[in-house]
C-alpha cells in the first residue's frame, strides 16, 4: 500500500535548509568568524553569531566591517574571505545533523520530492554536500542563484516551481528565525528546528527539538487541524 494511501496529507514537496539544520556547519562558521574579527581586533561571541545566524551572508559582511569601523565595501571583502575559509572547512568534512539522513531516505523511499534552499553561495553549499554525503536532492537552489535570498521567500518559491508545487503543500524545514520568516513569507508549512536561538510555534508554524523527531508522519499531521 502506499504511502499516499495511509497518509492522504503527504506534503506534495519538502524544502531543506542546509547550515545547521541538515549539517552542524555552525561549530565552522563560529570558528571562521572568530578569525576574521581577531584580524581585525575584535572578538567575537556566540551573540554574535547568533546575530548572523541563517545569513545572508551579505549581513554577516557587513556586520564584522561595522563593528571594525569600515565601510560596506570591506563587508564584500570580508564577506568572501568567509566564505572561502568555509568552502575549506567543509570540504574536508563535515557531520550531518541526527536524523538527516533518515529524513531524506524515508522521504525518498516515499517518492516525495525534496529541495535544498540555502542563503549560502553554490560553492559553498557544494562542499558541504560533498563533506557531509549528503545526498538525493531533485533541486538545489543557493543564495547566489536568486536576486534576492532569505529572509525574502524567494528562494523557496523557486524551490517550488522548479519542482511543480504550490508552496502552500510544500513544508520547509529550518533552524533559524530568518529562514522561518522566508518559509512562511513564500506560503509554506514550516517546521523549525531551533538551533542557536530560541523559536517559538505559531501560525502554520511547528517546532521540533531535532530532525530525528521528524518522520514522513509527522510532516503529514502538520496539514492536519
């Protein structure tokens, strides 16, 4: 029997987040930060981090370069010394976060479509599959490959045209407020996993302690009531 059949309020597609929520990336992107601003005289904590947390990686640029005392053209510079301390992180490898890979495998093993939407850059959101092993997704959309990135719905309403849903059967699943207020900004059902700051449940909006909480089932009960 199918699994349509015994769950008749299967989402029809399944947006992912990456940083943090499918890969513990962040321990990577603290380290990177805190390099950079010790640099450049500063420190760096975890507010700040979680200031930045869920990017776009424009803000984080920016961020360091006005607590430096420079202007946004260093924001670009130091925006991409991030990003290439990052892609080497990751590439030589990186853990995927419990359940992850479960949560692909029975989305898959149930024919539901799945995208990765990330406000990191391709190349970066590359290495991390490859350092991670993450695999199986139907489409990729980066933060590079959109005008504009989270926490504008963009990159979600092209996840779902790309593969044929409406966003509103679609559920995103991420960990941060920025990616929470893009998901539901694009129409979707959105599953948080709090990863660094707190988020509480609302309208079309369910949290979960971690992804190993999330199974084919659950994300069906999310349409129900």
């Amino acid at each position: 029997m199918s699994a349509e059949l015994i769950m008749p309020n299967l989402p029809i597609a399944v947006l992912f987040d990456m940083d943090g929520l499918l890969v513990d990336s962040e321990p990577e992107w603290l380290l990177a930060e805190e390099e950079i601003a010790r640099g450049l005289g500063l420190t760096w904590e975890l507010s700040d981090q979680a200031h930045c947390l869920g990017g776009p990686l424009r803000k984080v640029g920016e961020y360091i370069a006005s607590r430096a005392g420079f202007g946004v053209e260093a924001g670009v510079e130091i925006e991409q010394r991030i990003v290439s301390m990052m892609v080497q992180r990751v590439n030589s490898g990186v853990n995927a976060m419990p359940g992850a890979r479960d949560l692909i495998a029975e989305l898959k093993e149930a024919n539901i479509p799945i995208a990765l939407v990330s406000a990191s850059p391709r190349r970066l959101v590359d290495a991390a599959l490859l350092g991670s092993g993450l695999s199986g997704f139907d489409t990729i959309v980066a933060g590079d490959e959109v005008i504009r990135t989270k926490p504008f719905p963009d990159p979600y309403l092209e996840a779902a045209r790309r593969l044929g849903a409406s966003p509103s059967e679609c559920i995103v699943l991420e960990d941060s407020a920025t990616g929470v207020a893009a998901g539901l900004a694009s129409g979707a059902i959105v599953v948080a996993v709090p990863h660094l700051v707190p988020i509480a449940p609302g309208e079309r909006l369910k949290v979960a302690n971690s992804l190993v909480d999330v199974s084919l089932g659950y994300l069906a009960g999310c349409f129900i009531g």
